[in-house]
C-alpha cells in the first residue's frame, strides 16, 4: 500500500445529461433510462486530511445549504469505502460547495463519487473499478457515473455505462433559478416521455454544430414534469435562447439548464447577460471537459 499523501484535493465536476430518455418504471421502484452524461469543468472541490475521527467542513457559496444535513452522501461514502478496506473514515473532508444544491447536475452524487476517489488515493487503495463502482451505486443513480467523470452513455437506473467519443469541449452556459426540486416527485409527475431505444450515439466526432444539429434527435423527457413544478424553468431556458444558445435544455431533474454556445466568447458575454438580467440566479459559463 502506498504511503498516505498529507492531503488530497480531488475536483467533483458537474454532471450534464445532454438528453434523457425515461423507460417505464422497474420492480425496484427506479426508471429505467437512456442518456448521454457529459461533465463540465465547473464543479466542487474537497480537500481530504488527516484527522482522529471524520468530520466534514463545509465552504463555498452553497456550503450554507448543507449545514442542516451533516449526513450527507459524503459522510455515506466515507463510510461505505472505509468498510470496504476495513478502516475507519478518520478524514476531514472539507467541501467547497460550488454547485447550487438539488439542481439536476450532479452536485450530491459529484461530492460522493469525489470520495471515493480522494480516500482511495489518500489511503493508497487499489480496489478494482468494479468493486468501486458497486459501492457508488449503492449511494446513488448517477454516483457510477461521477466516478468516471468522462462522457458516457447511461442505461439501467444509471449504473450502465459506457465511454462515449465524439463529444466536442462544447462551451456551454448553465443556469439555476434557485428553485430546488426533488428527483423523485419529479419522476412521478412523468407522462408522456420518448423512452428507451430511440436516441443513436454520436457516430464521428462532431463540431460544436453538428452537436447542436444532434440535439434535434433527442430531448429531455424530465423536462415538462419538471417545468410544471418549477416555472421557472420556462424562464430559465427562454433568458439563455435570448442571448443567443445554438440550443437550450434542461439537464437531469433540473432545475439547472444549460445553453450550447457556438464559442467561449459568445458564451462568456451571454453569461454576463443573463447575470445582469437576473441577478439572483446561479449562471456560470462552462465547457464540456
Ligand atoms: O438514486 P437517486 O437517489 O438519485 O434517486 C432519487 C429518486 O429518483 C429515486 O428514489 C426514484 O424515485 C427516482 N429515480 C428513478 N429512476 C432512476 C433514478 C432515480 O425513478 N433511474
């Protein structure tokens, strides 16, 4: 084993589903789903250090929202890799909490697959990636997919996954009105949806347009249960089009939506936009890792 470094940081990139296509309902109460999972290169940070017991810090402009919740998938997955390698999680972690809070981009399922990640490295584990992706499913759908972190194809309740080409470093505006949803209310809201089998993956390396053409096959099946709980969608995704998104979608159970930019200037002046305009909504002007 090796030695244990004196601190780890590890970065918890936001998960954007560019579309999501929803089955019907399994035995086991999950959805059965399709989608293409991008990360971006705006994320949230934790610092990993030793300490006599876990304990966990919370920063950054969202670390506020977290304090009622000290048992949070963080402290799960802390203990569920401790177990594992048969040691106790005696870490502080110290999360900077970028990423707005039951926003449809990860930021739970980010922070709990960055764990598992960070303590593996901070405590020199070499625990095959199937052993770990079966810990992280067991902390959440798309917990599997944060540990990969790359751009895949997900399938089953979200622990199918497979690496996926072609996706261009897209740059990207994404938007949260500060309306928190919850994923399973807006699961049962579902109607009408496009199911599984219809999207085709991306079959050569696309532009930043052909991307955008490849939206056009696609869609969100989240986004109209999500649009009747949270209107402010509806207000999100017109504001990002206003400024000039090549396309504009929802990403995972919202409410974050994101714009496709035809480049970072395009991209970086619409966010100074749409900040001006509504100052109270999170915007942040990404890239597609
Ligand atoms: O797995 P996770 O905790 O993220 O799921 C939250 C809720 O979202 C689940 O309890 C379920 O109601 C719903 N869900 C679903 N199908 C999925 C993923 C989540 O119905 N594939």
């Amino acid at each position: 084993m090796a030695a244990n470094p004196d601190a780890v940081k590890v970065f918890a990139p936001a998960k954007i589903n560019l579309f999501l296509h929803v089955g019907n309902k399994r035995d086991d109460g999950y959805h059965a789903l399709e989608s293409l999972v991008v990360f971006a290169d705006v994320g949230d940070e934790l610092l990993i250090e030793p300490a006599k017991a876990f304990s966990l810090a919370l920063d950054g402009p969202f670390g506020g929202k977290l304090v009622e919740e000290q048992d949070n998938l963080i402290a799960k997955a802390a203990r569920a890799l401790g177990a594992k390698a048969g040691r106790s999680p005696d870490v502080k972690i110290t999360l900077t909490k970028n990423l707005p809070v039951a926003s449809g981009i990860g930021g739970g399922s980010a922070d709990a697959a960055a764990t598992l990640r960070g303590l593996a490295q901070f405590w020199g584990l070499k625990i095959p990636h199937a052993e770990m992706n079966a810990i992280a499913e067991t902390l959440g759908s798309d917990v599997p997919a944060c540990l990969l972190s790359e751009t895949l194809w997900m399938t089953g309740r979200g622990e199918g996954i497979e690496p996926v080409t072609g996706i261009p470093p897209a740059p990207m505006v994404l938007v949260n009105p500060g309306v928190a949803v919850s994923t399973a209310q807006i699961f049962t809201n579902l109607k009408n949806r496009v199911g599984l089998g219809q999207a085709a993956k991306p079959k050569a390396d696309l532009s930043v347009l052909a991307l955008a053409d490849y939206f056009k096959s696609n869609r969100n099946d989240l986004e109209n249960p999500a649009r009747e709980i949270a209107p402010a969608i509806d207000e999100v995704l017109r504001a990002i089009s206003h400024r000039g998104a090549l396309r504009t979608r929802m990403s995972g159970s919202g409410a974050t939506c994101f714009g496709l930019f035809v480049d970072d200037r395009s991209a970086e002046a619409a966010a100074a936009k749409i900040s001006e305009d509504h100052p109270r909504w999170w915007v942040k002007k990404a890239r597609i890792q």
